[in-house]
C-alpha cells in the first residue's frame, strides 16, 4: 500500500512538472508531422507511430481547449508522466 502511494506521489509531481513547462506551440522536429498525421489520421513517416496517432486524435477531440499543440504537447506530458 505505501509503494501505492509512492508510486501515486511520483506520477503526480512527474505531471504537475511537466505541465509548468509544457511548451505552448509547435517543437522542432517531428512535432508538426505528427500532430497533421494525427488529425487527418493518416500515416506519418516510418515507422508511421500508429498508437500515438490514434491516441492524440481522440485527445484533442475529447478536450478542445487551447490550441492543437498544447492538446497533444498534454496528451505527450500525460503518457511521459505515466511511464
């Protein structure tokens, strides 16, 4: 029970963290691509990442706050946190 709780703490604080610094807009890199390929579902480069696709479409669907970005820059922060 108190790994639980530990386990509980570290998930929370890991997110709350990164929520502060969650970055308003587009990241260099494959950011642009996949957020595109994510919400036209379609496939993005190899290896096409399929489960974050179909993950960040229902996301951004589900909770239409802010821009498109910070949508899925949360849904990023939400699986690192739970890793």
């Amino acid at each position: 029970m108190k790994e639980t709780r530990v386990a509980l703490l570290i998930l929370l604080a890991s997110l709350v963290l990164y929520t502060v610094i969650l970055p308003r807009g587009l990241l260099p890199g494959d950011s642009g691509e996949l957020i595109a390929a994510s919400r036209s579902l379609s496939i993005a480069h190899p290896p096409g990442y399929p489960l974050y696709v179909l993950l960040g479409n229902v996301f951004s669907r589900l909770f239409a706050f802010g821009t498109v970005a910070v949508r899925y820059n949360l849904l990023s922060a939400i699986t690192v946190s739970l890793m």
